[in-house]
C-alpha cells in the first residue's frame, strides 16, 4: 500500500476555492483502479492548511494517477499555495488495528 500526502498553505482569500477543488478531486479519484481511500482535511489550528490524503493499493496504480489529466488539477493547485507544499509517498508493508493495543495489554499485565 501507497499512503499519498500533500500538505498545502492558502491565502485566507483562496482557501474555500483549494477546499472545493480537493474534494471534487478526491471524489472522482475514489473511484480510480487501486484507489483505497481518498480524503481532504483542514487543520483545526491552522485554516488555511488543507492535506490531502490518499491510499493506494500499489505503485502501479499509484503512477497511472499521477500520469492522469485529472492529477494535473492538483499540479495546478499545488502553485496556487503560499508556502512549497509538504508532499510525501510513504509505502506500508503491514498495518495493524486495535489487536496490537489488545496484544500489548495482554502481555504487560501483571
């Protein structure tokens, strides 16, 4: 699995129009082969930080999106931030939920 991120800074004036262009594009791209989740967040602290965040099933689908004419509007949207924007790739090899914090209870109770 692929966790895609971009952190992105708006002006106060641009930032409901960077809102609505990330949710628009995380809409169509759930429905890409080998998209896993896509989502917008708004820093609560912060509100003209956006981050967008996307899972993806494989480098190979991950590569055909980024290749993709809809990915050349976040391109677009990425010049329109303040600041050089916080992009990461992070590939995830395993992932656990709440039975690892179940497993580390059990083991450390006396």
């Amino acid at each position: 699995m692929v966790l895609a991120t971009i952190r992105m800074t708006f002006s106060s004036k641009k930032v409901g129009e960077a809102l609505r262009i990330l949710r628009s594009m995380a809409e169509q791209s759930r429905v890409q082969p080998g998209c896993l989740s896509s989502q917008v967040y708004r820093n609560g602290q912060e509100d003209n930080v956006l981050m967008f965040e996307q899972q993806w099933s494989n480098d190979a689908d991950l590569e055909r999106y980024l290749r993709s004419d809809d990915y050349q509007k976040v391109l677009l949207l990425l010049e329109m931030a303040m600041k050089k924007p916080e992009i990461r790739f992070d590939t995830v090899l395993s992932s656990r939920g709440i039975e690892a914090i179940e497993k580390a209870r059990e083991g450390g109770a006396t």
